[in-house]
C-alpha cells in the first residue's frame, strides 16, 4: 500500500463545489425508519406526502366580508339583500341568487351561486341589505376548491427536508406517521498535539478543542448525529488508528493536519489507508487546505484547523454531502444581496468567504465585514450572521457595491 502523499490537486471553488455536488448525485439512499409527527422535524422524508382530499374541499373565502355575485356588483355603489351568514367550519344550504348577498367569514364555505368575495372594509350594512362600495370580479378573495391541490396530488415529494410548514402539510393530509431516512453518522476527529478537550486546563502552548464542537454542533443542524472521537496526536500510528474508528461511520470530518507542516499528517496517513482524493485544496479563503475524498465508501473531509476556516469548509463542502447521506438532494449555497456598508479591499486570485453582519431590515438589507484577526478568531465569527463572498478577480470592492453574502 502506499505510503506518499496524494498528488495534489487545487481546484477553483466552482469546481470543487461541482465536485462535491457530482458525488452527492451517486450516493444511495440510507435506512429509512418510522417516526411521530413532530419527531419527523428536521428530517428527511422517505415516502412522498400526498394530498388525501382535494384542497381546500370547498370555495374558501379568504377574506371577511359579502359572498356575491360579481355580475350584481359591477356597478357600483349598489345594494344588495343578506340572506344569511357563514362562519368558518358553518353549513348553508341556500343558493345565492340575483340580487343577494351572504356575510362570510375567512376560512367558510362560499355558498352555491356566490363567485366572489367583497371586504367587508368596503360595505356597508342597513338592516338585512348591505351597501357594496367596490366592484369585484369573479374569483376575487376565494379559493376555488382543488385550487391549492387535487386529491392524490403530491403534496411534499421523497427528499424533503421537514421544517415547520412541512409538518403542517403532513398533519392537513392525516400523516400522524412519517417514514424518514435515518440519521447519518458524522465521525469528528480533531488533531494535533496543541489541541487539549474542551474540559482540560491547557498548557502554556496550547488551546481547547473547539472545533470537535463546532463541528458536532453544524452536523446536528443538518441533520446528522455526531460521534465526537478522541484528540489525534501528530504521531502517525495513533492517528491512522483512529482515522480507521472514524472510518467505521457514514462521513468522516477531520480538522488540523492538511496544510504543509511537517506534522500535518491527515493526508499521508488517508493514503495509507487506501484513500481516494478529488481535492486537495481548494482556491477558497479561509480554508484553502480542505481536502476530500472517499476511503472505501466512506467519504472524508481534511478541514483546515483554524476554527473559522473549519465552519467555512463545512458550510461549503461537507454539508451538502452530509444532507445527501441523510437522503435530501442537497441545495446549493443560500444566498442573496446586500448593500456593501464598507469598502473591501484584497488580493485577487481566491474566491473569499469573509465574517460579516447583516443588518439594515427588509428595505435595505446591508452587510459590513466584522473586524476579525484572520480565520482563528472565534470571537469574530460568533458576532457573524453571514459571509460576503468576494469574486477572485475583484480586488476592490466600492462601500454602496451589491455584494452576494453566504446566509448561515
């Protein structure tokens, strides 16, 4: 077997991202499993939600107000009689004929020969007639029955994610039972013998394993189960043995080890151990070391130690595989635009992924880098909300520029 370094192999961030997607693709399915409704949150359906009923069942009026006839209402003001009154989950059995109207509730039935619904902010009531002040046209404010889906529609296909309007979805059909996939595996192993456990005293040369943490803690918001290993030592034997315990899971995540020191020793001991690699860097900043491959069947991860570059490779690269082994087709990067608050200056040559906030509410959405001391500072990123993303060939970027951000 063998024992040299993997030859390496730097991508751009669009390929390495098509790389990881590519492998997504060609996963199968994990075990699937039945769980409660409300247990089947943040999980992946197995089996499609289909629609048990037309919906709605009935015309639904959306709106507070009159039940008419658009052609009695065409010119208005006019006045028309009340024969009645339907709240939502009421019977009425009339046919709404010339010359009538019924007061409706948002959520009722729209009675038989009613074909539209006036506000109520636009009547005006005198005893049993009613004052309509504005026209409406057919199918204003109701939803005609199947308008939202037919009996025996899909509702939710196989791969969804389920979050809380998808719960809701499941319980309007009467699924009190989903069939889901089971939840991935996610081995983390943190290296380096400066690195001691979150609860130990660390020496004068040392910092406490915040990254098995970190990490653990974005596999279970992505639906994965994390089995934090032990802190690997930079001695290879120690460290290809627990590389082999980690190996024994759905996805392998190391942190540490996948620069070019002479203890960085991931990518030796991976090849040892048989591994296959895509990538062994990737022209990205913070995280350019990140490596990936697959050892066996099992795929794995080198993150760069460094904790910010640690939560930005994962972000990037290992949790769309993590959701692909959880049975949802991953979705690419969440992002949108925002005014740049400050200008940016850099180098180019590498797509960056650089701590910001965004702020400035719905009208003018705006994002301003957070002052940070390079990709250890931890306190910078728990201030940030989201990443501004900065194109390889831009070197300056103009405060008032649209800039894509990275939502976390």
């Amino acid at each position: 077997m063998s024992t040299t370094s993997p030859v390496a192999a730097v991508l751009s961030f669009a390929e390495a991202s098509e790389t990881v997607h590519r492998y997504c693709r060609n996963l199968k399915l994990p075990e699937t499993e039945l769980v409660a409704l409300l247990h089947a949150l943040n999980r992946v359906l197995a089996m499609p939600i289909l629609a048990d009923r037309d919906f709605p069942p009935f015309p639904r009026a959306t709106r507070d107000g009159y039940a008419v006839r658009s052609t009695d209402v065409k010119n208005v003001p006019t006045t028309l009689r009340v024969v009645g009154q339907i709240k939502a989950g009421g019977n009425f059995n009339k046919v709404l004929n010339a010359g009538e109207a019924a007061e409706i509730m948002t959520g009722a039935s729209a009675p038989s020969g009613a074909d539209a619904v006036v506000m109520v902010e636009y009547t005006r009531l005198h005893d049993d007639k009613v004052e309509i002040q504005r026209s409406c046209s057919a199918g204003e404010n109701i939803v005609p029955a199947g308008g939202e889906a037919r009996a025996g529609q899909e509702m939710l296909p196989r791969g969804t994610c389920m979050g809380f309007a998808q719960i809701a979805v499941a319980a309007a059909v009467g699924q009190p039972v989903l069939k889901v996939y089971k939840h991935p595996k996610v081995a983390i192993l943190s290296t380096g013998d400066e690195i001691v456990d979150a609860t130990s005293t660390p020496g004068e040369h040392q910092i406490r394993n915040s990254n098995s943490y970190s990490l653990a803690a974005q596999v279970i918001l992505a639906g994965g189960e994390p089995v934090q290993l032990p802190i690997a030592p930079d001695e290879p034997a120690a460290l290809r043995k627990l590389m082999e315990e980690g190996l024994t899971a759905d996805l392998l995540l190391l942190s540490g080890g996948v620069s070019m020191g002479k203890f960085d020793l991931v990518e030796q001991e991976l090849a040892r151990l048989g591994a296959k690699f895509f990538f062994t860097g990737v022209n990205i900043q913070p995280g350019k070391p990140v490596v990936f491959g697959e050892a066996g069947s099992v795929p794995f991860f080198g993150l760069p130690g460094n904790p910010i570059s640690t939560m930005v490779t994962f972000d990037l690269f290992a949790q769309p595989v993590l959701q692909a082994l959880g049975g949802s087709l991953p979705v690419r990067y969440p992002s949108a635009k925002a005014k740049l608050a400050k200008e940016i200056k850099t180098k180019i040559g590498l797509t960056r992924f650089l701590p910001a906030v965004l702020s400035g509410g719905l009208d003018v959405p705006q994002a301003a880098l957070v002052a940070w001391q390079g990709s250890g500072d931890l306190r910078a990123s728990a201030q940030a909300n989201c990443y501004i993303v900065v194109p390889p060939d831009r070197e300056v970027i103009a405060a008032g520029e649209m800039v894509t951000i990275l939502l976390r």
